[in-house]
C-alpha cells in the first residue's frame, strides 16, 4: 500500500501515520498536512526519520500538489483526516469549515477519481468523520448506529456532514471503493488543549478556571486515541467498499462528571489536597446549538471486523494525564505557540 493520510501531523492523524509506519515497515506513508495551529510535527518526532514516511506540507485544496503527490507516490490509499475540527471555531467562522472540510474533501475525491477511475481494483478512499454528524440523542438507551439519519446540528458538523455525502456520491456515481467512520470524541495524548480535556489538564496545572458550559450535563462517548487508530487500521484492511462503521468507546460520560473526574486524579496526581481543583471549576454560557448527547453503537465493528476498545475511561484517562505531566514541554510548546516557529521555517 502507498497510503496518503491527510491531516497526519494532527491529533488523531499522527497516531494513525505512527501505527501505520511502525506496524507495516512495506507500507509507504505519505502525511500532507498544512500545518495549521493544530498541526504538530513534534507528534511525529519519533517515526520522522523512517524510510517508509515522507512529510508534505500542502493543502488538500490544492490540485496540482494532490496530483504531483498521486502521480510521485503512486498512491493507491487514502485516508483522509484533514480538516477543522473545533465547534467553537466554527461558529465564529463557519466559512473556513466550508472551505477546508466541503471543497477540499470534493478536491481530494476528484483528483483520486482522476488517476483511480482506470482501475479501482487495490485502490480506496477513507473518509474518516465523526458522530456529530448524526445529531442530538435525548437521555435514555437510544444510541447513534449506521443507520440512523444524519442531523447535523453545528457548522463544524454540517460541514463533516456534507464531505460525507460527496465521498458516497462518489461511490455510487463513479462506483469509487469508499468507506467512512463516525467515531465518538478521541482523547488521549498529543492533544491540541482546546478541546476539554487538555485544556482542563493544562488549567489544571496552572490554577486557572475550568469553564463549564451550561450546567455541565451534556453527555459524550470518550474513546482512547489509540483505540481509533487499531479502529482504523481495522477499517482500511478488512472494511467493505460502499460501508459505514461507527467507532465508538462505550464510554458515556456527562461533562461534569468528567471533569470532577479529572480534578480528583490530578489532585492525586500533583500531591495536592483532595477537592483543591475542584474549587476551579466555573459554569459559563452554555455553547450555541450545544447537542445534548452523543452515543455510538459499534456492534458492527465488533461482529464485522472483531474490533473492540482496549481502554476503560478510567484507565484512558490515567495514561493521558501522565503523559502530559510527562511532557510538559510539549504542552508549554503548544501554549505558547513556539512550536510552530521551528518548523515553520522548514517547510515555509
């Protein structure tokens, strides 16, 4: 396999482009990331150097790179996880989600069309998207499957939504090999800390507020980062062409309890007096078009592809917060901004 993974140097990316380059030495791996705040090549430190990987940085928006890369590389894989991911930000800009989720999925799927449509045989197209895409569940036993219709609620989630739609379109249309994941929120490390529980660790750390939207009840299933990964190599290999898998931790959790949770294992953690970071904890205005609940239901990964999350939350949440404790160069890297600046100007 030549795999063209979008997104690579991001959260869930660089885990994929790790597991991928470690685990299958044959396998080229090729990462196009444009390296916006959310891309890190210090996720990738430890695998940068290996022969089976090669690091571009470009945008998926981008014709004539995407073709140069297909052609260079013969690529006969991709998974595509590039994208704007942050709901906050895409209620303040719902544009930029437009731009980088909507078009440049429809990009990434014209130019694979272009050099694929000859002979599909060996050749697919992933499209990794997320469980927003399915709405709001009320409280109860209800739980999001491959079947349920999709009800996106925020721009971010319209925007995956959308991308979604055109990858089966193309499926159907141009009888492309496809297959799409929703999975449920990913924690776990190399996070970027503006999503709730690296930024709460890091407040943590710091004594700062912890702001709580609402009242805290929204409900979330919690997976372990890499839990999705094993998920997704899974997928590439043994998934069907034209099919859906939602990937999901059996992990709900509501968003106060999560984070007591957190404030007692850090307070552990950091020799500190048990309740002290709880004190920390503040409750803001809740978040516009907030969807009250997600759950996945992953029986079809568990009977289709025998695939099951290794981690508990607790046991997840454990490992995540040692390991930011454990490298906190890296998060002040982050905070800061500096860890831009380096590779900036490698790839300017």
């Amino acid at each position: 396999m030549n795999i063209l993974i979008t997104g690579g140097a991001g959260f869930i990316g660089s885990h994929i482009v790790r597991r991928l380059v470690t685990h299958y030495p044959a396998y080229q791996i090729i990462n196009l990331d444009l390296l916006t705040y959310a891309g890190n090549l210090e996720n990738l430190k430890d695998v940068d150097q290996s022969p089976n990987y090669t690091f571009v940085k470009g945008d998926i928006g981008d014709e004539s790179l995407l073709d140069e890369i297909f052609t260079k590389h013969n690529i006969t894989h991709v998974v595509h996880l590039a994208a704007e991911s942050h709901v906050d930000r895409s209620i303040k800009d719902p544009l930029v989600f437009i731009k980088t989720n909507v078009l440049g999925t429809a990009n990434l799927l014209q130019v694979a069309k272009k050099h694929w449509q000859e002979n599909y045989e060996g050749k697919l197209f992933y499209q990794v998207s997320t469980d927003e895409v399915y709405g709001s569940l009320n409280m109860g036993f209800d739980l999001f499957t491959e079947k349920t219709a999709y009800d996106p609620r925020s721009p971010y989630s319209a925007s995956k939504a959308s991308a979604d739609h055109f990858v089966r379109a193309f499926y159907h249309t141009y009888h492309m090999p496809v297959v799409i994941s929703n999975c449920s929120n990913n924690y776990g490390p190399n996070h970027f800390p503006e999503k709730l529980i690296p930024l709460f660790i890091h407040n943590i750390i710091q004594k700062k507020s912890l702001p709580v939207y609402g009242k805290g009840e929204n409900i979330r299933d919690w997976l372990y980062v890499e839990d999705h990964a094993r998920a997704i190599d899974c997928i590439l290999h043994k998934g069907q062409p034209g099919e859906t898998y939602n990937i999901g931790g059996h992990n709900e959790w509501t968003n106060i309890d999560l984070i007591k949770l957190l404030c007692d294992i850090m307070d552990r953690k950091l020799g500190r007096s048990a309740g002290e970071s709880r004190e920390l904890i503040t409750y803001v205005t809740d978040r516009a078009g907030h969807d009250l609940r997600y759950a996945i239901d992953a029986t079809k990964m568990e009977v289709e592809l025998d695939w099951l999350p290794v981690e508990t939350f607790e046991t997840g949440i454990e490992k995540t917060i040692d390991w930011y404790l454990n490298n906190k160069e890296w998060l002040d890297h982050v905070t800061s901004g500096s860890y831009q600046e380096y590779y900036s100007k490698m790839y300017h």
